[in-house]
C-alpha cells in the first residue's frame, strides 16, 4: 500500500469515525481498488464529503433535540383547580401556560398569569406559607385601582369587562407599588384576590397562560 493510500485511509478512517450510513464504511473499504495517486485523492476528498454530510444531519437532528427540549421546558399544560376565574377559565380546563416570553417582553394589563399567592386566603394549600392562583392583571405598578358603582377603575377610568362573571365588584382604593401587581379573578363572587390580599410581587409570577 503506498504512502498515499496510507494516509488517504488515516484521513479516511478519523473523518467517517462514528458515521451511521453503510456509505462511509463503503468508502473505506473500497479505497485499497483505486490506483493511482489523483484518483485516491479524489476518492478521499468524496468520502470527506460523505463524512460533512453526515455530520450535518448529526447535527440537525441535535439542533431539533435541543428546540424540542426548550419548547418543553418554555410551555406546560396547567389544569385548573378552581372556579375563581370562571367562566374564562373553568374547573378542570388544560390551559397552556408559557414560562419564557413573559420575562422578555414582561406582564402587561389584562394578561392572565400563574403566580404565587399568600396562603391562606383561598384556593388551593400549598407549601412554604404560598399557594399558586391564577388571575388577570389588572393595574401596573403605578397605577391606581378603585372601584365605583360595582365597577373597576385604573386611574379613574372604568374598566370594560366582558369576561367578569358574579357580583358588582368592591375593592379598597389603591396605588400598585413598584415591582408589584394588582389582580382580581374574572368570577368576583368567588375569587380572593388583591381586594383580599393587596398587590402581589410580579417577581411571583410563574407563567401566563396562552391558550385554553
């Protein structure tokens, strides 16, 4: 075997290392048939295309694993535990929470969020003296919440709510402290909320739920 053969084989051998496709093996198997010093070069130079093609499909298929792995990662199926916000979200609905994007482009009013809540004042129990609720934002730090005539005012202005369901709502006058969110579920006769609890830390929030 000449020099040439030699180390067209080594070159060969390190660049088609771990390949899966029957070519690779090909290749190398039939490289000892050619003759001449131009052919194995070019022989060479086709198997080390067979090996960056298929470490390009290596490579994809790891690119697609790790999107796949982050999707997972960014999303979840939530059931809902409770009727506190109700009828847009009932008891027992699978809501698609997102855990990423609301930390990029941050909470905005009306967005129904995942949060963690103060124990103790509904819902469902929970550990470390919290539980999750699920609520709509309604006031930004900044802004201020009252409620006049059974209805919901920020800054003043009373708030359309189609989605309420229950009774006029009541609430205690308040401005949203920075770093904080002002919350109410959309079933006000059932929902314990920040009329009950006050504004809640945003750093609280988990998730916002993106389909139902």
């Amino acid at each position: 075997m000449s020099a040439v053969h030699r180390l067209a084989r080594g070159v060969l051998t390190v660049a088609l290392a771990g390949s899966r496709s029957p070519w690779g093996a090909a290749v190398i198997a039939e490289l000892d048939e050619v003759k001449g010093t131009w052919p194995v070069l070019r022989w060479t130079a086709g198997g080390l295309w067979v090996a960056v093609r298929e470490r390009r499909r290596v490579r994809r298929a790891v690119v697609a694993a790790l999107v796949a792995t982050a999707a997972l990662a960014a999303f979840q199926l939530r059931s809902i535990p409770s009727g506190a916000m109700a009828p847009t979200l009932s008891i027992g609905d699978h809501a698609v929470v997102d855990r990423l994007s609301f930390r990029l482009t941050g909470i905005d009013r009306g967005d129904i969020v995942v949060l963690r809540a103060p124990s103790g004042v509904g819902g469902s129990s929970g550990v470390g003296g919290s539980f999750t609720a699920v609520d709509r934002v309604i006031g930004l730090a900044g802004d201020t919440i009252d409620c006049a005539g059974g209805r919901v005012r920020r800054d003043g202005t009373p708030l359309d709510e189609p989605y309420v369901h229950g009774a006029a709502t009541d609430c205690t006058p308040v401005t949203v402290p920075d770093g904080m969110l002002y919350v109410l579920g959309d079933n006000r006769e059932v929902a314990r909320d920040s009329r009950h609890y006050g504004p809640m830390p945003a750093s609280g929030v988990t998730g916002r739920v993106l389909l139902v």
